[in-house]
C-alpha cells in the first residue's frame, strides 16, 4: 500500500455550553458533521515531500507543521506527497483546521502501519482542546454533544482558551445520533473579519467567565427541547431551539462580535432557523427537503452572497487505499 485518500465531513459547532466553570467543568458543546464542504486528499509516499491542488500559503504551512510534528513524534523516514481534490473554507466555521489534522495524520500513520483512533491522533497534533465535536465528527458523523473538561487548578484546564492553545484532551463525547437525512443546511459565508489564533484567544481572556444564568438555560434548552427534536425528528422544536441558542452565554458574544445577527434574522424568516457556527462567518439556515434548501440558495444567490448546500454526515471521514 503506497497511497491512501481520505475524504472528511466539515462540522457546523453550534454553541459551546458553559464558560462560566462554577461547577468544575468547562466548555462541552454540540454540533454536527456535514459532507460537504469537505477535504478529499490523497497522500503518497514519494522520494521528496511536495504539496499539491491548493494554492493557500497558510494551508501548506499547516500542512508541513503537521507531518513535521508526526514524523518526529513517531520517527519515519518516508517522505509524502500530499495532493488536495477539494478544500474546507479555512477559520470560517466549518472547523477545517481539525478535519486537515485528522485526514493527513491519519493517512500517514496508516501508510505506516501504525493504527490509531481520531481521539489519540487529535492528542498527537493538538486539536479538540475545547470542543470534541470535530473529532467525533471526523470518526463518525452524526449530531454529537460532549461533555467538556474538568476546570481548575490541577485539573484538564485550568484557563478558558480555545482548542487552538489548548493541550487538554478532547473532551468525550455524551451523545452521538444519526441526523435526519432531509435537514439540510444552507451555509453563507460572508466576508467579515474572520476570529482565529490569537484574536480568538483574547475574546476568551475578556469575556470569560460567561454568565452562569446563561449557561443554566442553555444547558435546560439543549437537554429539554434541542435532544429530544433531534430524536423525535421535530425539526420545528429543534430550528426554534437553535434561534433561542444564538442569545445565549458565549454564542451570544460570538454573534455579536460578527455583526451577523440581521442577516440570521433575515434567514430565519425563509427557514426553520439560522445561527452562527463557532466564530463564523459560517452562517447556516436549517431546511427541510432539497426543494427548500434551493430555495434558500437561490435567496443568498440573488444577493451575491457565497453559500454551501450542505447535507448531514452520519459516517464520518471516507478511505480509499491503493
């Protein structure tokens, strides 16, 4: 075997639950994974290291950062030829910089014979500090919560940061369910300013800790009407549970920090609900069927804006071995 594709799911995150900590825990979110946008990388072993298909500077340093870090860690002498066929929007809330770190690293190892789980692999390259949703999404797909970390001196975290500084462990996962395959997601990305390193770093450090008042009813929304619509396949109860998401606790700084908040408004009217996904841009409006996701596109289209038609992921990243 000298070569293996992979293609990842991408993830909206939907809110993480609390930064407040009162109770000894932080961070804990839910999300889900989506197929597209996606990563379809093929890596090969070849006589010089090379990266091809993209043309972003920023995409190609990570890339060399990451098998920088793999092949010191588990001492290979093989060099890589790495050729991307599709690409996530970088730090615009679909969550590419897990997704890239899982996919090459994994592709890698495998060549190698050497077999890890994502959630090992994600604590060799650093990802999942704060949120284990793209993690989870990347070994199964599905709409997923997990529980966050233990918070405190001595403890998995002793500071609200996020996964980007992190070196806690991702955090496990509480539930995992398939999505409905008819709830698509209409995602616009809009060109703001885009929240990553360390501008997100200082958000962290001044606005935590959040309101505990917030994370009581955020906690009450997702376990008493966001789980259950999930289960029951209500989409109603679920869009108006993710609405009510977006003016709460740390979400509620996210969308305010975007300026987003007319333009959800103005989607929300057309679909079940919209909301932010982490720091954006990365809007999405929930629909039921494709006749209504293109509907919802051709709206976003009128006005010029970039938008993905996104169908749920319910089985995580895809390999092909050759």
């Amino acid at each position: 075997m000298n070569a293996i594709a992979v293609t990842t799911p991408s993830r909206l995150h939907f809110s993480l639950l609390d930064l407040n900590g009162e109770i000894g825990r932080i961070d804990g979110g839910f999300g889900v994974a989506l197929q597209n946008p996606n990563f379809k990388i093929l890596v090969e072993k070849a006589k010089q290291t090379g990266i091809f298909g993209t043309t972003d500077t920023k995409t190609c340093e990570e890339i060399l950062k990451i098998l920088s870090t793999i092949k010191k860690k588990y001492d290979l002498k093989n060099e890589y030829k790495i050729s991307l066929k599709s690409e996530i929007p970088r730090h615009s809330g679909f969550g590419s910089t897990t997704q890239l770190n899982l996919a090459i690293t994994s592709a890698v190892l495998k060549l190698e014979e050497i077999f890890l789980s994502p959630s090992e692999i994600a604590m060799t390259v650093k990802r999942g500090g704060t949120s284990g949703i793209g993690v989870k999404a990347f070994e199964s797909g599905g709409f997923i919560v997990d529980v966050g970390h233990k918070f405190g001196k001595g403890k998995e975290k002793a500071a609200f940061l996020p996964s980007s500084v992190s070196d806690a462990k991702p955090a496990k996962i509480l539930f995992r369910q398939d999505f409905p395959d008819d709830w698509i997601f209409v995602c616009a990305v809009r060109k703001i300013r885009k929240i990553y390193a360390e501008s997100e770093v200082e958000i962290f450090k001044k606005y935590c800790p959040v309101n505990r008042r917030d994370v009581e009813m955020l906690s009450h929304l997702l376990l008493m009407k966001i789980l259950p619509a999930v289960i029951e396949q209500d989409i109603e109860n679920f869009g108006d549970g993710l609405k009510e998401v977006q003016n709460l606790g740390f979400k509620k700084i996210e969308v305010e920090i975007s300026g987003l908040k007319n333009f959800m408004d103005e989607l929300s009217k057309i679909s079940y609900g919209a909301g932010l996904s982490s720091f954006g841009p990365c809007v999405y409006a929930l629909t039921k069927g494709k006749k209504h996701a293109e509907e919802v596109r051709s709206y976003l289209n009128e006005k010029g804006i970039k938008n993905f038609v996104c169908m749920p992921n319910n089985k995580g990243a895809y390999f092909e071995y050759f």
